[in-house]
C-alpha cells in the first residue's frame, strides 16, 4: 500500500513531521464534527426541531450507556484486529464514510413527523453517529499513539499534535459554523433552519472524510508487541475479556486518567454548549459569541506550540496538573469579573492556556499509564485502555450535554419563546451563568488536588523501567 510515513520500522527511533502531521490531522477532522456535536446538536434539537431540551438530554444521557459499551467492544475488536494497515488505521478507513452519512442524518429530523416518531429518531441515529461510527474512529485513532511508536518522548508529541489539531477544529468551528449558517439560512433573520445546517454539515462531514484519509496514508504501526520481549505472553488470541479488564482497574494511574478525561471533556461541553446560550440569554447578542468563544480557543492552540519544549523541561505530568491548575484560577476569575469584558477575555485566556497545557499532555500520558500497567502485570492493554479513555471522554460529553439540558429545561426553557420574539424567563440567564462559570470551577479544583496528591506516573514508570532493564532510545 501506497504510504507516507516515516520510512524506518524501528518503534523506539524518531518519526518525520510528514508521519506527525499526518497523524494530527485525523484528529482535525474528527474533532470538528465532534465539536460541532457537543455545540450545535442540542441548539439544533431545540431551536431548528422543536424538541423538548429535557427529552433530549435524557435520550443522550440513557444512550451513553450503549456508548460506553462499544468503547469495550471496538476496544477489544482493536486488540484483536489483524490487517496490513495495522490495528488502528485500518478502522478509519472503514468507518470515515459511514460516519459522515450518519451526521448528516442525525442533523436531519424530519419536521412532518408526530413528535414520538421525531424522537425514536433522534436515539436510533443519536446511537448509530456515537455508539457505533465515533466510536470506532475515536478508539483506533487514540490507539495509534501506542502503536505508532513506543518512545515516550513521541509519544508525548504525538499527544501535543493531535491536541494541537484537536483545538484547530474548534477555532474552525467557531470562526466559520454561525457564519455558515447565516450564509445559508433560507430565513435572512433567523440562521437556525434546517437547510443551513444541511449544507453546513455537509462541508464538515467532506472535510472529515478528507482528513481521516490523510492520517491513514501518513502513518504507520510499528509497535507489535507492548512491550516487546519482557513480558510473558499467554497463548491464542491475547489475555482474555476479565483478565484485561482487571489488569485497567487495578492500574491506578490509568483509573485517575479515566477520571481526569471524563471531568474535563464534561466541562469542555460545559464550556462549548453555554457559550452559546451565554450570548443568546446573558448577552442577548449571538454576535459576541466570536471572541467569547475563541479567546479561550485561540490561547489553547497557541500554548500547544510551546508545551513540546516546557515538556522537555519539566515532564508530561507536571505540565498536566499546571494546565489543571491555570484553568481553574480562569474560571474563578471571569465568574468574579463577569461584567468587564476585558477581564472575561483574559479569563478565558487563562481557561484556553490551561486546557491547552493538560490537554496536549493527556493521550501521551495515558499511553504512558498503559506501558507502566503492562510493565506491572505483563498484560496488553493498548485497544481496551483507550477504549476506556475514549468512554470517559464520550461519557463527560455526552453527561454534560444530558446535564446542561436538564438545567435548561428545568429553569423553564422554551425554544418556541424565540421563534415568537418572547424572552426566556430570568432564570434562564441565572442557570445559563451557573452552568458556564461555577460548576466547571468547582470540578477543575477538585480533580487538580486529587491529581497533585496521588499522581506520581513518572516516578514510578522510571523505577519500573530501570528493574526491567528497558532503555529507551
């Protein structure tokens, strides 16, 4: 096959750019339709649809348990997937098609539709676009990081990379999606109709589809066995569905990061969601929602361009727990500032810097975490640790989105109040600031003192290594 990547085989030596670019890429087109789902999709069910926010955000909320089931499923079906294009890459070329397909379906409810028939619709292709076609790119594409190299220095870079793209589809989206929106609007007033989101997603979904295909060719999987010749390894097929799943939880870095992804990814849809209402029912002028939403956008992608060097210096996991940290002080300032648009601008660029920082650390360290389990009990848990990884993220997005709704509708939401001219009722705005500032707050600090007290992952991947006689190049 026709490939691009870094022309030598060996898993401990440096990749070129072409080989990292490459693989960031995949996550540039994921991540916008990703971003999209975790910003537009609600706005889209309420305002475009018509339907209940509190239907809704239980249709996601019972739905992520399906979805983090296939997390364990396309997680094993990794581990034992055998393909010239390597475990990992051979799962986004199957699947970037069939998920684009579905999106556009999803972000298509038929408005003739009885409202029962509306909603049956929404789980079957709310499932069909998570549980089973993000799924299987998302899981495969985080396992790359593992099968790509097992250097932890490139590993860590491929992490910054992916996060670096990660951010660079959200500073897309929120430059382009509205307007996009406005430009193809059938209404010249209201740009929430179903043909501007048709032709919208449709772009995305192409671009997606586009990306996906680079990374595929770009890169390439080198890392066989993890971690090579150390470990005894059991007949057949690999450990078995139990064994694998005990050697997870009884690896107590990686439960931490399973935690620490499931809280942040939930504040990031905290963040993305209330962005938008926050201009729509704080601000009462969606043409604010530029530089509310990229100013913290925009910090995150830049800080990833010098996180590889302060990497260097100081480690992927001190460098995690500061992006943690910064966050926090930025959420703490903008809720105590929230009249000064100058302070929330800073504000938000400390929020944007901080999740710029833990972020482009993050799937380097939980690669890490998965070598230090493996160096521990002798067990390959590469498809299936990221697999739960790619669940915690899944399940953050998809409890944040379930809990903002239930707030939403609980505050006395109605979508057809704006199609009237008719304000939302105060407590709207109230549950808006709350749900945008103080809750994200309080979870940034609690999963910052957890992880300053208890994470100690290179300390003692460093002592695992040394008894081992592993010597990295």
């Amino acid at each position: 096959m026709v490939t691009l990547a870094t022309k030598h085989n060996d898993p401990e030596a440096g990749l070129s750019w072409v080989e990292r670019i490459g693989f960031g890429s995949g996550q540039l087109g994921i991540n916008a339709i990703n971003g999209i789902l975790g910003s537009f999709l609600t706005v889209y069910f309420t305002n475009v649809a018509l339907l209940d926010a509190a239907i809704i955000s239980t249709i996601i909320a019972v739905s992520k348990i399906f979805d983090g089931i296939s997390d364990v499923v396309v997680g094993r079906l990794v581990d034992n997937t055998k393909s010239k294009m390597g475990k990992g890459r051979s799962w986004l070329f199957r699947v970037c098609i069939p998920f684009a397909i579905s999106v556009m379906l999803l972000f298509y409810v038929p408005q003739n539709w009885p409202s029962a028939v509306k909603y049956v619709y929404v789980f079957v292709m709310y499932n069909i676009v998570n549980t089973i076609c993000l799924t299987s790119m998302l899981v495969p594409f985080y396992s790359m990081i593992s099968l790509i190299t097992r250097n932890s220095y490139e590993r860590g870079l491929l992490g910054n990379i992916q996060q670096i793209f990660q951010t660079l589809g959200n500073v897309i989206v929120n430059a382009v999606f509205v307007t996009l929106l406005a430009k193809f609007s059938s209404d010249a007033v209201n740009p929430n109709t179903q043909q501007a989101f048709t032709l919208t997603m449709l772009i995305f979904c192409i671009a997606m589809v586009v990306f996906s295909l680079i990374c595929v060719f770009t890169t390439k999987e080198r890392v066989h066995d993890e971690p090579a010749e150390k470990t005894e390894k059991k007949a057949g097929n690999g450990p078995g569905f139990w064994v694998t799943i005990k050697a997870l939880i009884s690896n107590k870095y990686w439960v931490m990061m399973f935690f620490a992804n499931l809280v942040v990814f939930f504040i990031i849809i905290f963040n993305a969601v209330g962005a938008i209402y926050y201009c729509m029912y704080v601000f009462y002028d969606m043409s604010q929602y530029s530089w509310l939403a990229n100013s913290a956008t925009i910090a995150q992608f830049a800080i990833m361009f010098v996180t590889a060097a302060l990497m260097k210096k100081v480690g992927k996991e001190k460098l995690y727990i500061a992006g943690m940290v910064i966050s926090a002080i930025g959420y703490l300032g903008f809720g105590l500032f929230a009249s000064s648009v100058p302070v929330m601008i800073v504000c938000n660029v400390l929020k944007g810097a901080g999740l710029g920082i833990s972020g482009a650390m993050a799937m380097g360290i939980v690669a890490d975490t998965l070598t230090y389990g493996n160096l521990k009990t002798g067990i390959d848990t590469v498809g299936m640790g990221n697999a739960g990884v790619s669940a915690a993220q899944k399940i953050g997005m998809g409890l944040g989105t379930a809990v903002f709704g239930w707030i939403l509708s609980g505050a006395g939401f109605d979508g057809a109040l704006d199609l009237q001219g008719l304000p939302q009722p105060a407590s709207v705005t109230t549950a808006v600031e709350f749900v945008f500032t103080w809750i994200p707050l309080v979870m940034f600090a609690i999963i910052s003192v957890v992880l300053i007290l208890f994470f100690h992952l290179d300390r003692d991947l460093k002592k695992l290594k040394e008894e081992k006689g592993i010597v990295e190049a």
